[in-house]
C-alpha cells in the first residue's frame, strides 16, 4: 500500500512541477496565483499521502496549517487587487 501512496505522491509532485513553469512564465498575475494555489493544493497531498507512509500523523496538522494559509493567500491577493482596481 505505502508504494502506491508512494506513487500517488509523485504524480502529485510532477503537478507541482508543471504549476512552477506557470508561475514563472505565467500570463498574468492571476494565472500565476491560480498556479500557485494548485502548488499548494498538490503540497498539501503529497503531506497527507506521505502521513501515514511514514508513521508521522503530525504531518495531518501541517497539512492543515498549509490549507488555512492557502486561504489567507487567496484573500490577500483579492483584496489587493480591488484595491488597486478602484485607483
């Protein structure tokens, strides 16, 4: 079971990989802050499918950690971007 959690992770980390070139090549600044959301969103189950793989069930609490700043994230770069839109 732990090769194929093992595999699963690693599909999600060439994900990660793809979304880097989209932040570093990315269009806009919206492009890039979706890519990086998908970053987070994939880094954040590779750590649940590594939790149990590696007998660490901490690594629950970072993944959540991660997913609550993920959000903080999102609604900085909204309201940014309001703010910048009414001047």
């Amino acid at each position: 079971m732990s090769a194929f959690l093992l595999s699963i992770a690693l599909v999600l980390m060439a994900g990660i990989a793809a979304g880097l070139i989209r932040v570093a090549i990315g269009p806009s600044p919206s492009d890039r802050m979706m890519a990086a959301q998908l970053m987070g969103t994939s880094g954040i189950g590779v750590i649940l499918l590594l939790a149990p793989v590696l007998a660490v069930p901490a690594l629950i609490d970072v993944a959540l950690i991660f997913s609550l700043l993920a959000a903080v994230a999102v609604t900085a770069f909204t309201r940014r971007r309001l703010a910048n839109d009414g001047d």
